[in-house]
C-alpha cells in the first residue's frame, strides 16, 4: 500500500516539475491600430489547470481566477458526501435491525414491548436496507460527477482564458425596422474591425 502511494506522488511530483519547466508561447496582440503588445500565452495552463482539480477541488478555479466557482464545488460535492452518509447510516440501522431479529432478539425499535406486535415487518426491513443501499450509491455517482465537472470545468476554463475576446471581433443581436411594413426585425451581426 506504501509503494502503491509513494509511486503516485512520485509520478504526481515529477509532472508537476515538468509543467512549470516548459516555457509558454509568445503572440502579439494590438493594443490599438498603433502599437502592438506581446502578449504571453502558457499552452499548458488548461493541463495544469486540471491537475490542480484532480488534486485538490476547487484548485483549478482558483488558478484560473474564478473565485466564485469554489463554493459551487464544494456545495456540490459536500451534498453528495452529506447524502452518502446519512443514507449509509440508515442503511446500517435496518441492516443491523434485521439480522436481530433473524438471530432471534425481539428488543428492537419497531417492535412494540408491551404487546411484542411487530409495527414494521421483516419484509419492510428488507426494503428499506435496498431503499438506502440505492440512494446511496446514487449519492456517491453523483459526487464523483461532480468531481469531474470540477475537473473538466478548470480545464474548459483555462482553454478559454486563451482566446481574444475584445470589441474588434463581435457577435451581437441587431434589431432594425423593415423598410416596408415597419415591423421591427431581429438579426445576427459579425463585426469584425482591423
């Protein structure tokens, strides 16, 4: 079990090294129609990006420097956890309930005392125990997905913090009156400024 830990971290240490030697790219952008700035791009921000996802949630936001996307991880994650372990709990108490009762102890919480009737049957135990045993494995697919959203979300993220997006390159909707009937019309303009 050591070795199997030690060789992750190992190989976890020695990508992390190999990303932050390799160098990044360099474009050049137009501030204005007059002077042009260079302009830094790192192409492997979208791996490393992932890979602080994968080590620690929420990381990768961080590193992309969307704040906000955090608590939306953890919120997300944190319920799946939250919902495991209360269906987990559950599932070990009518588990736990009904192998009393087939080892023939009678004391149980759903059997009345004074008059020994029973108020939930061994077929109701039954189903109970595949009730949470569903919604809890339910919960456990649920926060692995949220896992890897939060994986693929840094990643996605960092790709597009690569791209131009200013005035020069536009898309926008274009509202204008029909020359015949002045009805108002709804159109899909491309600006594109050199």
């Amino acid at each position: 079990m050591k070795n199997k830990l030690f060789i992750v971290l190992f190989i976890g240490l020695f990508s992390l090294s190999s990303l932050a030697q390799q160098a990044g790219e360099l474009t050049l952008a137009a501030k204005d129609s007059t002077t042009v700035k260079p302009i830094k791009i790192d192409p492997l921000s979208p791996a490393r990006a992932a890979f602080f996802s994968a080590v620690l949630p929420g990381l990768g936001q961080i590193h992309n420097k969307q704040y906000w996307k955090v608590p939306i991880v953890y919120a997300g994650m944190g319920a799946g956890i939250y919902f495991y372990t209360r269906n987990n709990k559950q599932y070990k108490r009518y588990r736990d309930i009904y192998k009393r009762r087939l080892a023939g102890f009678t004391d149980d919480e759903f059997i009345n005392q004074t008059t020994g009737e029973k108020t939930l049957s061994d077929a109701s135990l039954i189903d109970a125990q595949k009730f949470y045993s569903k919604n809890k494995d339910l919960s456990l697919l649920v926060t692995g997905i949220f896992y890897i959203l939060n994986i693929v979300d840094a990643n996605v993220s960092a790709h597009l913090a690569q791209f131009n997006v200013n005035e020069n390159l536009s898309l926008r909707p274009d509202f204008y009156q029909n020359e015949i009937d002045y009805k108002p019309n709804l159109g899909l303009t491309l600006n594109y400024k050199f």
